[in-house]
C-alpha cells in the first residue's frame, strides 16, 4: 500500500476457509479487530468465516498478517481471500448471529488437550478450583460429544446442563475466553465423576482422586471414564499389576500406552528428539512411540525397544498426577480384547467392576467414541499408526471433486471416509470389523457421519476382497460400486494426502491384499494413477502353509522359505526354529506345500518379514498382529551397510538371502546384524526394482505406502536411497500407511472414475 494513502479510511472484506469454526476464531477475530482498531463485523458463514473491516489503510496489512499468523493453535486457515470494498462507514465492531449452515457444512474440530491458560484458571477461578471439566474455546471436548451440526450447545451431549449465571454471562462475553465455548462449565452447573468401588460410591471430587491415588500406589487397577472411551490404568512401575491387568484385558501381547506425570519423567525413561517433543505436547496429544531409554516393566513394552508415551490431557489427568507420587501410569484403553473401547457407564460397572478395584465416571455422554491416536516420528515427521482422538474428524482437502462417494474402506483396522465438496473426511480408527462389536461401531459411525456432514451417498468405493466385510457393507447398500484394489488404494491414498495427481512408481508393502491375479499380494511396486495401475515386480510367491494360519503363526513361513531354499533338506538344518517343532509337523507342512493342499500363494512383504524372524529364532510363535515384524526391526544392530544377496528378473526372489541368513544362524552370528543386513537386502532390492521402473518408464516420482512402512529403519533407508538417486519420494503423514489409510486411496480411485465414465 502507497504511503500516501495511509491515512485513508479503507474497507476489505475477508473470507477465511478452514477449520474455524469451534476453536475460538470469531473472539480471536474480534480483539484483533480492536487492537488495530477497525470497526467491522465477523460471521460464521456456510463455508468458513467472513469479516468486513473499515479502518485506516494502514492497520490492514497487520490485521490480515495477524489474522493468517496469530490464529488459535486449533483452528486451520486453508484460504483466505480479500476483497476491497467501498467503506460504509461502521462504528464499533460485532459478532454477528451466524448465519443459517444448511447443507454445506463446515468442519467439526477433534477433541482438544486442555490448555494452559485453563489448567491456570482452575487453580485460580473461585468457581473452577481444581474442576476437571473446565473447557474454553480453545480447548475441551468436541468431537467425542458432538451429536449433529452447526456446532452448537443443544446439539451436544452438553445440552442436559443448565448454564449458571456465572457461565452464562462468560459465555455471552465476547471478550471474554469462553465466549460460545459451547461445553462451558464449572462446579456449579457442569459434569461431575463419581467413583463406584466395591466399599460403596464417592460424589466428593476430592476424595476420588484420593481414593484413585491410594489404590493406584497400592498395585490395583482403576477404570476411568475419558474424553473418548474409557480407560485401564495403573501404576506403570509395578509389575505386579502391568500383569495382572495384562492378563485380564485377555491380550497377552501389544504394548501398553503409559502416561506420563510430564516431559521431565518421559525423558528420564525414553529418548526425544525436538519434532517428538513437538508432538508430545500439542494440543492433539496422541501417543508417541519412543526408543526406549531407561527399562519399564517387561509387561508394558513387551522386549520391544519402544514405548509409547503420552502427556495428560484431561484436567482428571494432572489432578490425579497432583495427589500421585509415581512418574508414570499404564493408560490403556478401556476393552476386552479386540472389542471397541467401551463409552458407556452401565457397560464400564458391568465389564470393569470384577477386577478394577473403582470405576471412575461422569454424567456426561460419550456420543463418538475415539481412542487415543497413535505416532511415531519417522525421517523428522509426524506419522500416524492409528487416526483418532485429536486429529479425526479434520478432512484431508482434495484437488478435486469427491462429493457424496462412501469408501468403506479395509478390514482389518477399518476406518472408513466419506466425501464432501472436494474433502474427504475420514473416519476415526474403527478396529478389526470381524469383530461383532467393531462392526456394529462401523456401521452406526458411518451412518453418523453422513447425518453430521449431510452426505447421501450416490457412489460406494470398497475393496476388491469380496469377503472383507467392508465390501460386503458396500454391496448392501444397493448403491453403485467402484471396487479398487487394496494395494492401489495404499498408494492412492499416499497420492491423494500429498497432493499428486500424475503418473507415479508406488511401492506399497504390506501383510495382504487381494490380487486380480487370484493370489494374495502385499509387495507391489507398479506405476499408477488414480484410474488405473500396472504392477511391474513384487517379492516372488511364497507358498503360506495352512492358509490365514500362516499370517498369524510365523513359523510357518518359516518353513515355507525354507522349503523354497533347501527343499526337503531343511529338515537336517541345525536352526532354533527346526528344533522348536515337532519332527512331524515339520513333515506335514512340507507335505502340504509340495501337494499344494491349503497353501494360498503370496507376496506379502509382511510373510517375508515373518519368516526370517522364525528363521532367526527372534519370533518363532507371536502374540498379537505385526509382532515378529516389529521384533525384527527392534533388534536392528547400529551402523551395518551390507546386504544379502538377491535376484531380480520377473520378480523379486530372495531365496539366496534366506540360504545366507541360514548360514549365519547357524555361525552365531547376532541376530541384531542378521536383522540389519535383511533390512539393508529389501531396501537394496526395492531401490534397483524402481531404477529398472522408472528406465522404462521415465516417471521419478516414487511414492511408499502399506502397513510395512511403519518401520522406522526401513522407511528412513529406503527413502534416503531414493533421494540419493534422483528419485522424489512422497509418504504418509497425515493418514496412516497402514490400513487405516485405505479409505482415502478408495475415495480418490472412484472420484476419478466417475469423472473419466
Ligand atoms: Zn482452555
Ligand atoms: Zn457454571
Ligand atoms: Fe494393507
């Protein structure tokens, strides 16, 4: 702006897209209005905010930089645009009413971590003192207790408390921080815990949290109700009880999350980095898998080199760590097994109470149930395992049109995703929908998300697999289908995040999928776009004796590799893994490979990893999903380049990297090294099958997708090989690589068919 105009009285009108609407923005608009001291007024509109502003020409270009930069931490600005306007001459500046949001909805902030101006009014507000359900517009629940849309009191599980009119004036304050926050509370008109123990009941807030903290230092397990489900928790340096409540979660395996009491303790028993510390404390507050520093309870981590941390982010957390003298809690999620966490009070009494010592709840409703998210920090960027609490259901923005098309997405860690204009909102983590619960979750989510985003959908994008019961979903609705193939879906999904929308050479290694060839794959490298593929290599076949069996037992692909190398003759192999089976059941598999009885063919990435942990001795039988994999990376010796050998003609052949792996066994060689050099081979292998791509095609864009690339090691290498020749490499930040990403790939595949038909 000329100088010579700066004391001109300009208008601008400024529209703002994004996330903006539940996180404090029209307050935020307003005081930054008065400080530059502009008359004007904001509104929530039907796709984001609009303020007008008068003032003098010179306070505008701060304004907008301050409206761009100063935002609250929650809210995401994805455009603003400004027009000039001819000023009106307005005085004073105003919240206007929101206007009617009918069909186009706007966004539906995630769950939010209390925040620190909060955590200070409860310890100095008369009427909030240590009340854990304080919330402002920056920071309470959102998602988990939103029931229908526009964002309002009345539509939320909130909606059965009274405002006081202490709250009520706060509320109507726009100056005021909890201006239309909408689940606004104190001690006198807000939700209350009651803690229910086999010694009777207790109301009084302050003797449940001493309570809780007697009987968690005293070794028992404790239920407590969060912002998405309930929770486990006890004390996480006692043995005895990290056991005991493995045993009656009846889940032998899988990590437990631990709570952290703050940074100073995380960093006592794990390594952080700065971008790990960033996620740490952000106000999404997932669980962050860290490398393993000081040693926890073998219950908690399992022998594995991680452990997954995360910081209190209810009032009831910090509270409870206030009246705590231990560092740390398991706070694991509040299920049996593999069932959906349970959200329900009546449900927590009747599972929890025959071994939690208390159940911890509140009178207000859990109406979307979400888990805690889980990252790992990977090549210096956030990447997400499980997409729940803190980032669902925030959309992915597309490049173009994916209006009113349903993915119903995989089977195994489901999340679904539905389209709106041009985003793609995907679900929060389902789970495993073979399990009954989780399907029943599945099915009442989505139904929920087409009330809450307005979306009658008129094309239904699912897997190939015909029995997922995704798919199944899918045919049921009656609705037209696009079926797209699960590991196209993993590198569309990848496209899609990142933007890209050409040609690309995709790597996506997993467990399985279904192949059009009738073979199950999960080691695909192919050339694609969002209308169709071309699968170029993939590992060499490997026989899986005793069908899904042998995706859950590795020793059976151990076996099945070693019968690819050796023949018959494995059974003279002086190997952990020969002498840990019975001489007959070795005979029958081998019998059932050479016959082909029940022995499926596959290439997924996954098997392999299987097989050399049982071949190395490091995970013969496994607990839980992933498990030998995740061994085999945690085992990984520091510092070692080599590799096996391999062959790559028609597809990727690693039998001679078996024979060598055997032979070092055999030597004694550390399986930490072993490890290493069959890392190092697969990356080694995957680099040159991309150069031979991309010499016949031309195409330097790579992207890496599939449940695999959840290994640090792997994923670290392999992409700073591509880098290093030429390649530009994209991967997974903001969904997940594994399965709970397919959705989105889904969503894309059958938005770009619809338009090419
Ligand atoms: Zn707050
Ligand atoms: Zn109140
Ligand atoms: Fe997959």
């Amino acid at each position: 702006m000329a100088t010579a105009y700066i004391h001109n009285i300009i208008a601008l009108t400024v529209h703002i897209k994004g996330l903006v609407q539940g996180v404090g923005f029209r307050p935020f608009v307003y005081r930054l209005a008065q400080e530059h001291r502009l008359s004007g007024w904001v509104v929530n509109g039907t796709e984001g905010v609009t303020v007008k502003v008068e003032g003098m020409a010179g306070n505008m270009p701060q304004f907008i930089e301050d409206l761009r930069f100063k935002a609250p931490v929650v809210s995401q600005i994805d455009e603003i645009t400004v027009d000039q306007d001819l000023p009106e001459g307005l005085n004073g500046f105003y919240i206007l009413a929101s206007q009617d949001l009918t069909d186009e909805t706007s966004e539906i902030s995630p769950d939010i971590a209390i925040c620190p101006d909060c955590l200070a009014d409860m310890k100095s507000q008369a009427h909030r003192l240590d009340y854990p359900f304080i919330n402002c517009t920056n920071c309470g629940p959102r998602f988990s207790i939103i029931k229908d849309f526009p964002y309002d009191r009345s539509k939320t599980t909130m909606a059965s408390f009274m405002m006081c009119p202490v709250c009520r004036e706060e509320y109507s304050d726009v100056s005021n921080r909890r201006f239309h926050a909408q689940p606004v509370a104190c001690n006198q008109c807000g939700p209350v815990y009651t803690l229910h123990a086999q010694t009777g009941i207790i109301r009084n807030f302050q003797e449940i949290l001493a309570e809780a903290a007697i009987m968690i230092s005293n070794g028992n397990i404790v239920a407590l109700k969060g912002t998405g489900g309930f929770h486990l928790m006890c004390n996480a340096l006692d043995e005895n009880a990290v056991e005991r409540l493995r045993q009656r979660k009846k889940r032998e395996g899988k990590p437990f999350a631990v709570m952290f009491r703050d940074m100073e303790s995380i960093r006592e028993y794990a390594e952080t980095n700065d971008t790990e510390a960033a996620s740490l404390t952000s106000w999404r507050r997932p669980v962050v898998i860290l490398k393993s520093k000081k040693a926890m309870p073998d219950g908690i981590t399992l022998g594995l080199d991680t452990i997954g941390a995360f910081l209190p982010y209810m009032a009831f957390h910090y509270l409870l760590f206030e009246k705590l003298a231990i560092p740390a809690i398991v706070l694991t999620s509040g299920n049996i097994s593999d069932e959906p966490v349970i959200t329900g009070n009546n449900e927590a009494l009747k599972v929890f109470s025959s071994f939690a010592v208390a159940v911890i709840d509140y009178n207000r409703d859990i109406f979307n149930r979400t888990d805690d998210s889980v990252v790992r920090i990977i090549g210096g960027r956030e990447r997400l395992v499980r997409r729940a609490r803190g980032y669902a259901p925030s959309p992915v923005r597309l490049g173009f049109d994916v209006d009113g098309i349903l993915a119903t997405g995989a089977e195994l860690s489901n999340t679904f995703c539905i389209g709106k204009s041009n985003r793609a909102y995907l679900s929060q983590h389902i789970g495993d929908l073979k399990n009954h619960e989780t399907y029943v979750f599945f099915e009442e989510s989505q139904s929920r998300f087409r009330r809450m985003f307005r979306i009658e959908p008129s094309l239904v994008a699912a897997d190939l697999h015909p029995d997922y019961l995704s798919s199944r979903f899918a045919r049921n609705t009656g609705i037209e289908i696009v079926f797209v193939q699960h590991h196209h879906a993993h590198l569309a999904s990848c496209m899609a995040e990142n933007g890209l929308d050409e040609p690309v050479i995709g790597i996506a290694f997993d467990g399985s999928g279904y192949g059009t060839d009738g073979h199950i794959w999960g080691s695909e490298f192919m050339t694609c776009d969002f209308r169709q593929f071309e699968r170029h290599f993939h590992f060499s076949y490997m026989a899986m004796p005793g069908g899904d069996k042998a995706a859950e037992e590795p020793w059976r692909m151990g076996l099945s590799l070693l019968y690819q190398a050796f023949g018959r003759e494995l059974t003279g192999l002086d190997l952990p893994l020969i002498k840990a089976l019975n001489k007959s059941l070795v005979t029958r598999i081998i019998d059932s490979i050479e016959k082909k009885i029940n022995c499926p063919l596959s290439s997924g990435a996954g098997r392999l990893f299987d097989a050399v942990a049982a071949i190395t001795g490091i995970c013969i039988n496994s607990l839980f999903h992933a498990e030998a994999p995740m061994r085999l990376e945690s085992l990984i010796e520091k510092g070692i380049d080599d590799f096996y050998p391999f062959t790559v003609s028609d597809s990727l052949d690693f039998s001679p990297a078996v024979k060598e792996i055997c032979r070092e066994v055999i030597n004694g060689e550390s399986p930490g090294v072993i490890s290493a050099r069959f890392h190092n081979t697969i990356a080694e292998a995957s680099m040159q099958a991309v150069e031979l791509i991309r010499n016949k095609t031309g195409i330097t864009v790579v992207v890496l997708s599939g449940g695999t690339f959840q290994n640090k090691y792997l994923l670290e290498l392999l992409e700073s090989k591509l880098v290093k020749n030429n390649f530009v490499v994209h991967t997974h930040s903001k969904v997940p690589c594994n399965d709970g990403g397919i959705a989105l790939g889904q969503l894309a595949v059958a938005a770009t068919n619809r338009l090419t038909d």
